[in-house]
C-alpha cells in the first residue's frame, strides 16, 4: 500500500461519449499521485481502445478488462482488487471532478483524521445545463445514513484502514457499500470546499432517474440487507422519500 497513492476506480462500459473527459478530470488533478484503475466490463464500443490509448500516454492509468459483461458491483470490485493506495475514490465513466478535488479532500481527511468523506456536486444534463446542486451536511453516522444517502458515490473517498469490502450485487450498491464504510468509521465528513467537488451527468431513462424501482430497492435494503423490522423500516423510508424531494437545490 503507497499512502501518499488515492486509487481511482472507474468502471467502463459502452462510455465512449463521455469517457475521455472523465478519464482528463482525474488526470488533471493538482494532486498527481494517484492510480487510475479503469475497468472495462465487456464494453461492444470503443471504450476499451480509448482506455489502452489513455494508458499509453500516462503510467497512472491501470486499464482492466472483464472477460464479459458483469455489472458494476462486479467491475468496482476488480479494481479495489488492483488498488495499491491508501485511500480508495471513485467516478463514473460519464461523470467529472473539478481539478482540486482529491487535493482539497485528501487534505481534510487528514488533517481531521476522517476516515471517510465527499462533498457536493452539480447535476447536470447531457447538454451541460445545470439541473439542480447537491450540498449534504456537514457530517453524517450510520443513522443518518439510514435516512438518506447524503455521499454522492462520485464525490466519495474512504482510508483503506477500514478493512477490506466489496460492493454488493444489489440495486443501489453504491448506497450499502457507503452505509458499511459509514458504520465501521463512526461518522463521515463532508469536505469544505469553495466549489462542489463533481459533476454528474444526469440521462433521460437512466437506472438512476427511476424513481419507482429506486424506492423498492431502498425497501429491500432496509429489510434484506440491514435487517431492519418493518416498523423501523417504513420511519427510515419516509426519512428517504422527503430527503429525495429537498436535498436538491
């Protein structure tokens, strides 16, 4: 493990619209040392050649190939499987950072000894005109979580001293695997920054735009995977479901 290393893991498929530009943002970040793992799950485009024409160009990118499709629990999973640095982000093929975003999180965390954070973030849409603006709390618990998902995965970042783990082959995987690294650190900070942190690329008829199959799986993850009894589950749904209508602004 490098310490000083933030390992970037980007799962790739069918993103060649879009990917170059994410793969830029992470490139250019003021803080240089980083690792890249891009892994392409069983793209039929040309995402694969653009990864491997990317790693030709810079060392820091470490371009990984599924055999086949297998979603992208199982891509995020091989490159934590590849990862050598001491903190873990993560960003989606189609989604950016602002240049000083590892610098400025990376700097809090440890200065205030966090061992997970994220920040805010733009919503905006294919056209880049800005939807709304996530800015969550300043810190969050488990409980908290529970409520609502306040880490957007793209502004998300965690200290690999928290112990192995993995994302589950779930609906809203993102959220489980934040809850666990938010359960076993106490508590996550979100960074101060003068800017949001990210850019998220919002798609007519993507997974994440479905409201209705969005909410079934946050009743399975209260009830399957948390283990929650009914009557605690429907407060932390109606918690959800508020959360979801004010959170943007």
């Amino acid at each position: 493990m490098q310490p000083s290393v933030v390992s970037v893991v980007m799962p790739v498929y069918n993103a060649e619209a879009w990917l170059r530009h994410s793969i830029d943002s992470v490139l250019q970040q003021t803080h240089a040392a980083l690792e890249l793992i891009a892994i392409d799950d069983g793209s039929i485009d040309r995402s694969w050649e653009i990864l491997q024409e990317a790693a030709r160009d810079d060392a820091r990118i470490k371009p990984l190939q599924l055999a086949r499709n297998a979603g992208v629990a199982a891509a995020r999973n091989a490159g934590l499987a590849a990862a050598n640095g001491g903190h873990v982000a993560f960003l989606d093929s189609d989604d950016w950072w602002h240049p000083r975003k590892l610098e400025w999180q990376l700097g809090q965390m440890i200065a205030t000894g966090a061992q997970v954070s994220y920040g805010a973030y733009d919503r905006v849409s294919s056209q880049g005109r800005l939807l709304s603006q996530v800015r969550p709390r300043p810190e969050v618990d488990y409980r908290d979580m529970l409520r609502s998902n306040h880490i957007g995965h793209l502004t998300g970042m965690y200290a690999r001293n928290l112990g192995a783990v993995e994302f589950q082959r779930v609906g809203h995987e993102d959220y489980v695997f934040w809850l666990d690294l938010v359960r076993r650190a106490g508590h996550a900070i979100c960074i101060d920054a003068p800017t949001p942190l990210a850019s998220y690329l919002v798609r007519e008829g993507s997974v994440s735009s479905n409201k209705l199959r969005a909410a079934a799986w946050q009743w399975q993850i209260y009830r399957r995977i948390e283990r929650l009894g009914l009557l605690s589950s429907a407060i932390y749904m109606s918690h959800y479901a508020w959360h979801a209508v004010h959170k943007r602004k």
